[in-house]
C-alpha cells in the first residue's frame, strides 16, 4: 500500500524520478522551501509500498482576498492555486493525480474556505487538459506567452488558467465554460498571497 503524506523539505533530495518528466516545471530548492514553510498544508507527496521512492506530488498555496470587494459587484478571488503536480510515469493512469487534486481541493475548502481551486497547463499538453476537464476543470481564461518556449514558429506558448469552483461559490461566478475566447496577460493572473486564517 503506497503512502500519501504532507510533503517535507528532505523529499526534495527524493523526487528526481518525477522531476525528469519533459512537461513537469522544476524549480530551485528556495522556491520549493518557501511555500512549504508558507502552505505546508497544501502540499503533498504518495511514495511507493516498502519504499520511499516517489510516486507523485502535489504543491500548492492559497491566494486572493476574501469578499470584502464582493460587496462592490467584484468577483472573490480566494482561492486555492497547484503550483505543481506529476506522477511519475511508471505510475501514471492509477489515479494518483486525481487523489492529490481532491486532497488539494479539500484544504482548499475546508482550512481556507476558497471559493475555487485554478491552474495553469500548456494547451499543447493535451493529456493533462483532459484529464482535468474530466476532474471538473474548465479553462477560464488563456494567457497570452506564458509558458517560455514550445508555441508555434519558436514563440513562447500562451497557457489556460484552468478552474474549478469549490462549495463555497454555490452560484459559480468564479468560473465560465467558454474561457478559451477570453485572453489576458500573465500580470493579470497575479494575486496577493493568502494565509491560513
């Protein structure tokens, strides 16, 4: 039976096996330490039956502010954001993703009381699109070259901001299924970091 834990700052020297994926973002060793000393509750490492080698992992944070704007007619913005996730390919297709999704979602609603949970994916990752269509994600809006290379004649590629809306927005106003028609830039997508309350 495989384990799924709170990620730690030592699982860092443990998940090459993840991180050598072509579509898998890597960052430095300071980027991963500070969400994990800021959300250590929004991320999450499945490791292998009798040994530690790493199945796959989710890292997220929280971000946006809560409803005061609401009352002047503006849309809520907390939320719940993956910063990253992968499986590792010798053990994709067993729903490990779907499971780090739904525990990210669940902290997501039930410690920060997010109204939705987004991400971004490069739209020539058609694998990963589907499969969060089918986890409930819809694209929200694309940003405009935000992922650097990969997009048509050596160009950066634009991205999706995928979302899906969490109990809290019972009336879905922080989501839209047509999204692909709506294009921002990547300033646009920045939101002010949120803490556990």
């Amino acid at each position: 039976m495989s384990l799924l834990r709170p990620f730690r700052a030592t699982d860092l020297f443990k998940f090459n096996n993840v991180n050598l994926d072509h579509w898998t973002e890597t960052y430095s060793l300071s980027f991963y330490l500070s969400y994990l000393a800021q959300w250590p509750d929004l991320s999450f490492i499945q490791t292998a039956p009798s040994s530690t080698r790493t199945m796959g992992y989710v890292i997220g944070k929280a971000e946006g502010t809560d409803p005061v704007a609401t009352r002047r007619g503006e849309l809520p913005t907390l939320h719940g954001h993956v910063t990253a996730i992968t499986v590792a390919p010798e053990y994709r297709r067993l729903g490990l993703a779907n499971g780090l999704m739904q525990l990210l979602e669940d902290v997501s609603h039930r410690v920060y009381n997010a109204y939705f949970v987004d991400l971004f994916v490069r739209p020539s990752n058609t694998t990963a699109v589907t499969m969060y269509e089918k986890m409930g994600y819809d694209v929200y809006r694309k940003v405009q070259e935000y992922y650097y290379g990969g997009g048509g004649k050596g160009k950066d590629e634009d991205g999706y901001d995928m979302r899906k809306a969490l109990p809290r927005d019972k009336e879905g106003k922080t989501v839209r299924k047509n999204g692909r028609n709506f294009m921002v830039d990547p300033q646009d997508t920045i939101f002010e970091p949120a803490y556990r309350p």
